[in-house]
C-alpha cells in the first residue's frame, strides 16, 4: 500500500504540473500582432526604464505631455483676433502687427495643433471694438530665440494694427449627431474616419488632416524589403504579382455599401523613418492622396494635440474603426463602430503585469486593465481622439495590443503629440 500510495502521489503531482502548465498557457497568449523584440543595443533600449512593479502606486505622470509655455496663444472664434496670456499678467492681450513675421502665423497654428495657417492678415483698431484698458503684445524689434521669449507688452500699438489669424479647419463634428443601437455610428459623427483599402480589401483605418493628408499607422502600409524572400516568390523566373493599388474611402459608415470608384487614389505613403517592424516603434505613415477630399458634413479634418497641453490618466478618449468585434473573427465589421477608451498611464501600462516595459516614449495605452473593451484587428491606423472643451483632438493612433480587449492588455496607440514635428515636416514639403 506505500508503493500504491507513492504512485498516486506520483499522480497527483503530475496533474498539478499539467494544469500549472496550461494555466500559464492561457495566462500567456499569443499577441495578435508582431512581438515587440528589442535588438541588441538599439538605441530605444537606453531609453526603457527600468519596468516598474505592477503593484506600483505611485503617482503618474500625465500620459501626453505639454510642453509647457510662459506664453499661451488663442484665436477668437469671433473675428480671428490672435490673443495672447503672458505668465504672470492677467487676462488676454491683442497682438500688434508691428515686427510680426508671416513665419509666425504659420507657428503658432501649428502650435495650437492645426495642420497649417490658412490666412493672416492685419485689422485695424479702428474695425474692432477694443475695451477700455486693453493691452497688447508686440513682437519685439530684434527678434531672437523662441516663440516664448520674443514679446513684450504694450498700452498701444504703434501701428494701429493688430494680427488676425485663421488656421486650417479641424476637430468639428457635423450638428447634433447621435449614437444608434449602442456602439454603432451615425454619418457625420467621426467625419475623419477613413477606410485605407488595398484594391476592395480593408486594411486599415486612417485619419483626415486635411483634404489631401491621411495619417494611419507604418504597419498599415510598410511592406517587407524586397530580396526578404517572400514565400511566393521562390520560383525562378516569376515576377512579384503587383500588389493592388491603395485606395482610401472617407465619409462613409457602412463598409458594404463601398463603390471602388468612391476611392481615392494615393499618391504617396511616407512612412516614419524611423519606423521598427519588430518593436512597432514610430508606428505612423502620412498618405497624400491624389485629389482632395471634398470636405462636407461627413467628410472633416481632426485637430492635432497642441503644444503645450498635458492628457491626464483616465481622460477619456474615443476610438474607432471597422476592426474585429471580437477576436479572432475573420471579417471586418459592416457598420463603424466606437468604443470609449480612458488614457490609462504610461507607467501603469509599462509595469510587470501589463506590458513589461515594451513601451517607447513613442506609445501610449487607452483602455480598460480589467478588458471587454478595445480597438483589435482591422481598426489599426484608425483614430484615437480626445475631446477638449473646443474641438476633437487625434492624441492616438492605433497600433498594437497583445490579443483585444484582454485583462490586463489595452491597446497601445501611437503617440501622437510625440511626432508632430515630423508631421509637419512631412505634410509641409509636398
Ligand atoms: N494591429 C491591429 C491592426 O492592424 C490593431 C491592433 C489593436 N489591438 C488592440 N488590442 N487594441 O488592425
């Protein structure tokens, strides 16, 4: 009876082994995407900080972070007047035209997270009701330095003229829009969501900046270097079958219901140059189309994060797209759909339990760590947008998660705020 006794203890250790090992399989899933494989020495290792406990308490740091400014800028929906606060001096001044540089008018939309300046102009005193005590600001004579330290205050403009500035229109939804049967979308609520096809096939989603930039993600549209070997392609003598055109679809809801012909051509996709297929870092493209989009109720630019303003964990942002509804589906979703996805801090998400320190300051995490909720396949290159009292703003875009809507595994999105000076470079010089 000892050796029955040891057999079964034998037994029972075994199982207790099986089942730890299956458990650790579910604990551990396959990502959905590519796994994040820092090389050796790259330089996005030096950057990783140490991978914070799970249980960490501590207070986080905002999710986005400002750059913050002794001088904030505003434009008045009223009459395009440039306003400015200094730190330090109470209430808004007007700004003279005196010095002023049409380099400046540029700058400061992009500051205010608009893709471009549209118009500036000079507008006299005598057009504008100015209230009593008014001050101003006046670029000073011999500027130098930055957009911060180059004014100062006035009790008049010399000129009699002061700057009124108009930036590229962004961030509006059409009117009074509802949300129909839970998360489905009506038209006109996400007038910046595009489809980015390849032939009829949706790949991704994207985001309008302005009638001829989408921004998407770089996974979206990078293909693999030719010479990688791709397996069709081994025979000898046999040409790589061109891949069908990329066509890009706005203003529409229901994906069914796509006539190729409503595509839009690409004239270009720019990738971030930086861009890592294995770590996802730098996960962002630009695509020029061929011919403008005409703007309409359906069819809008999103605003860009402005410079200097920090987004707080919790903050709570929208994501949306035509991806999986649930995980491991084969097909997109007919009709767009949206999820509410809170900013979820970068230190939380970056711990031992959550992502394990494979986030680069290039990444941020919206979701929930308890799951049910996320963006998944077929949504990627889609936005992720915030809205901030005015306007919509695209802080995201979306990239990677380990499988969707996972305890513990939210989606992480390409920060935005983190490239806005590449963007600018980029949609500037073509
Ligand atoms: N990479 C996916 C795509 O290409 C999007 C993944 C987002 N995953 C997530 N769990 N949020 O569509």
């Amino acid at each position: 009876s000892a050796r029955r006794l040891l057999l079964l203890l034998g037994l029972a250790g075994l199982l207790a082994a099986m089942a730890a090992g299956t458990w650790q399989l579910g604990q551990c899933p396959m990502k959905h995407l590519k796994e994040p494989q820092p090389e050796q020495g790259s330089p996005q290792e030096q950057e990783l900080e140490v991978t914070p406990a799970c249980d960490n308490e501590e207070e986080e740091e905002p999710v986005v972070r400002g750059a913050p400014s002794t001088v904030s800028f505003r434009i008045s929906t009223a009459n395009s007047l440039l306003e400015a606060r200094l730190e330090a001096h109470p209430g808004w001044l007007l700004v003279c035209h005196g010095h002023w540089e049409p380099s400046l008018g540029t700058l400061l939309c992009q500051q205010l997270g608009y893709l471009s300046m549209t118009q500036q102009k000079a507008v006299s005193l005598r057009d504008v009701q100015v209230s009593a005590g008014q001050q101003f600001l006046q670029v000073r004579a011999r500027q130098e330095g930055s957009l911060e330290d180059m004014w100062q205050v006035r009790s008049s403009c010399q000129s009699g003229r002061i700057v009124a500035l108009q930036c590229s229109e962004c961030g509006l939804q059409a009117g009074a829009v509802r949300v129909v049967g839970g998360t489905d979308v009506s038209p006109g609520r996400w007038p910046w969501q595009v489809s980015v096809c390849q032939g009829s096939q949706h790949r991704c989603g994207g985001s309008v900046l302005a009638p001829e930039w989408i921004l998407t993600a770089a996974h979206c549209v990078h293909s693999p270097q030719p010479g990688a070997g791709s397996p069709q392609c081994r025979c000898r003598g046999c040409r790589q079958l061109p891949a069908p055109a990329w066509l890009v679809f706005a203003g529409m809801v229901t994906h069914g219901s796509l006539r190729p012909e409503a595509g839009v051509p690409v004239r270009a996709i720019i990738a971030h140059p930086l861009y890592n297929d294995s770590s996802l870092d730098y996960d962002m493209a630009l695509i020029r189309l061929q011919a403008p989009l005409n703007f309409s109720r359906a069819i809008r630019a999103v605003c860009l994060p402005p410079a200097p303003r920090d987004l707080l964990q919790g903050t709570p942002c929208w994501v949306s797209g035509w991806g999986h509804t649930a995980p491991g589906q084969a097909q997109v979703a007919g009709t767009l759909k949206e999820a509410l996805v809170p900013l979820i801090g970068t230190r939380r998400c970056n711990s031992s339990c959550v992502y394990k320190g494979e986030l680069t300051a290039r990444m941020l995490c919206a979701g929930h760590l308890r799951g049910h909720v996320d963006a998944c396949q077929g949504d990627s290159g889609g936005p992720l947008v915030c809205w901030d009292g005015d306007t919509w703003r695209l802080v995201g875009v979306v990239s990677w998660g380990q499988g969707c809507a996972e305890p513990n595994h939210p989606g992480v999105y390409t920060n935005v705020a983190q490239l806005l000076p590449w963007i600018h470079q980029v949609t500037q010089m073509h």
